[in-house]
C-alpha cells in the first residue's frame, strides 16, 4: 500500500474513532440535564454533524460545561474542515491547469501534424503549417517553450505537450494515430534513425516525415519506415547553386515553397479529388484551360496511385483523367485560396493519413 495513502487511512480512523469517543462523551454528559434535549446517540451525533459541517441548525444545543466545551472543539474543528477543503478544492483546480497546460490532458486534434522536437528549423516549419491553416500538436521537452509557443500561435491550432521525447506512451497525448503526418525534428541523424524506428514500433498508423542532415542516409531512413526525408544540406545546395546561375528561378522556387501570406503572393498547393470537383472524370487539359481561363490558375500537375503507390505526374497528357482520389497541383495567389477551397469542396493538402 502506499505510504501517503497509508497516512490518510491512520489519520481519518484516529479522527473517526475521536468523533465518536466525543459523541459518547456529549451524550452521558447531556442525558437527563434540565432544558438540554440531547437524550440520544442520534441527537449528540447530529448536534456534531451540523456543528463541525458549519451548517449551525441550532435545534439541539448543549446545556452543560462538557458539553458547551465539546461545542467549543466542533466550532474550531469546523473552520479547520473549511480550511482543508478549500485548499484541496484549489489544489485539485491548480493541479487540473497545470496539466491543462503542460498537454497531459490531451488534444481531440485529428488530420492535424504532430511535430516532435523544438527548435528554430521546426519553428519554421510551425509557421509554414499554421499559415496554410492545419493544426499543429508540437512536443518539446523544455517547460519553457510552452508558453512562448502559444503566446506565438495562440491556442486555436497549436497543442502542446511536455514531454520526455523517449517516453512513447506519452506522446499518445498528441493523437498521433488520426493525424496526417508526424514530423521529427531531431539535429542528430542517428538519435532520429532510432527514434524513427521505435516509435513505429509503438504507432505504426501516421506517415513520418524527418529532416536529416546527411543526404546518404535517405534510404536507411526509408528502410526504417519514414514515408518523406528531407535532407537540409541537400536543398540548401542546389538552392545556393540556382542563385549562381539562376536567382530569378532561385526567387520563384522560394516563394512557390512558402505558404501564400499576402494577396500578391504564390503558392503551390495540392487538393484532393472529390465528388464535388467540378473536373472529374475530365481530361487533364480541359482542368488546365479552364482553372487558367476562368480563375488564373495554373494546374502544375496531377498525383495518382498507381499499384498502391503516389506517382506525381508533372504537366500530365493531355488526356489524362482526372479521378476520384488523385490530387491536383496547382498555383495560386494567396486571393485566391478561398475561392479554390469552395471551388475543390475542401481544403488544401493531403488528407488521407494512413497510406
């Protein structure tokens, strides 16, 4: 048994087995006194009831010294009852907002990115999730992050989680299993591998999408189950080695790869194939003259999945059919978004999170 609650079964017995022994005491000191009308173990026990619960009735009074003495005790002991329960009330109510805020009480977040790992490249990617309105459950192991981040992104799209990052059970917390992506943000490529490849062990449902630091290990990555790696160093290269030659594509790719903040901006986005899309089960040209003509959209490309598996078709056939499931990629200015979520009948990015 363990010892605190040990101590609370000693206490309350002692407490009990005095509330009684003063019980007795009140009645045999009471019975039979003129005026007094405590004649029974029932009156002596409800005269202590109402005296020490602060309720003060006053139907039953005591006559004698004893007995005014045991009233005395009750009327202290009752503001110490008061005492306790307020503080246990506020302790409770304190302890609930603690772990409201610390995440242990957990998110009902689903189809949202958990990101685990808190530093600036994840800071980033926050951002980049936030402006394209998906909903974020962040886990940090550093107490003071929690504050900062919400403060940032306010509590409408952001969760976060306290958390030792190799406690697994934990991270339960975060709804990993309904959302769309789970993303690791580790700066050290073999805590990362490791990690990857215990925690599909304990949620094997979410794809993983990691950032490395080293290209080479791309298909180790794979291999361990990670459905995305992104190597920084690797676009961070060709980035640099477009602006030599190119900056103006350099410029273009930046600015295609953020997420739309203004109305003069441009973004690429995917959108899944519903039954409300006005292009299914047309060609792929007549999707890209009329999103062009009509809108003054550009249609980049089309995803299908073929033998179980995404393929991206860039600038596709003319006359590939655009099918219940695929995804459309498209750009298009930052006005626009709205007017394509209610053209599309949903929302931007992939929904699907069990492929």
């Amino acid at each position: 048994m363990d010892k605190q609650i040990r101590k609370y079964l000693i206490w309350g017995s002692a407490g009990f087995a005095l509330f009684i022994l003063l019980d007795f005491t009140l009645l045999f000191a009471e019975r039979g006194q003129l005026n007094s009308n405590i004649d029974t173990f029932g009156d002596a026990f409800w005269y202590m009831l109402v005296t020490i619960t602060s309720v003060g009735y006053g139907d039953i009074v005591p006559v004698t010294m004893i007995g005014k003495g045991i009233g005395y005790f009750f009327i202290l002991a009752s503001l110490a009852v008061l005492g306790v329960l307020i503080s246990s009330i506020s302790s409770i109510i304190q302890k609930m907002i603690h772990e409201k805020k610390l995440g242990f009480r957990g998110t009902d977040f689903t189809k949202h990115i958990v990101c685990i790992g808190w530093n600036d490249f994840s800071r980033m990617v926050v951002n980049e999730v936030i402006e394209a309105s998906r909903r974020v459950a962040i886990v940090t192991n550093n107490k003071d992050d929690i504050d900062l981040i919400y403060e940032e992104y306010g509590h409408e799209q952001v969760f976060v989680l306290f958390a030792d990052y190799h406690n697994l059970a934990t991270l339960s917390k975060t709804n990993p299993n309904e959302s769309s992506e789970v993303f690791l943000s580790f700066s050290n490529d073999t805590e990362s591998l490791i990690y990857v490849i215990n925690f599909k062990k304990e949620y094997p449902e979410p794809n993983i999408v990691v950032a490395i630091e080293n290209h080479k290990l791309k298909d180790t990555f794979m291999t361990a189950g990670v459905k995305y790696v992104v190597a920084r160093n690797e676009i961070a290269s060709k980035l640099v080695a477009s602006y030599v030659f190119e900056p103006d594509v350099a410029d273009l790719n930046i600015d295609l790869l953020s997420s739309a903040k203004h109305d003069e901006d441009f973004d690429n986005q995917q959108y899944l194939v519903i039954e409300k899309n006005p292009f299914l089960n047309k060609n792929y040209d007549d999707a890209y003259v009329a999103l062009k003509m009509k809108y003054n959209i550009v249609l980049l490309g089309i995803t299908k999945t073929i033998d179980g598996k995404r393929k991206l078709i860039v600038n596709a056939r003319a006359d590939t059919t655009v099918e219940l499931g695929d995804y459309l990629i498209i750009m298009v200015g930052g006005k626009m978004k709205h007017r394509v979520e209610k053209l599309f009948g949903i929302k931007e990015g992939k929904i699907c999170c069990k492929e």
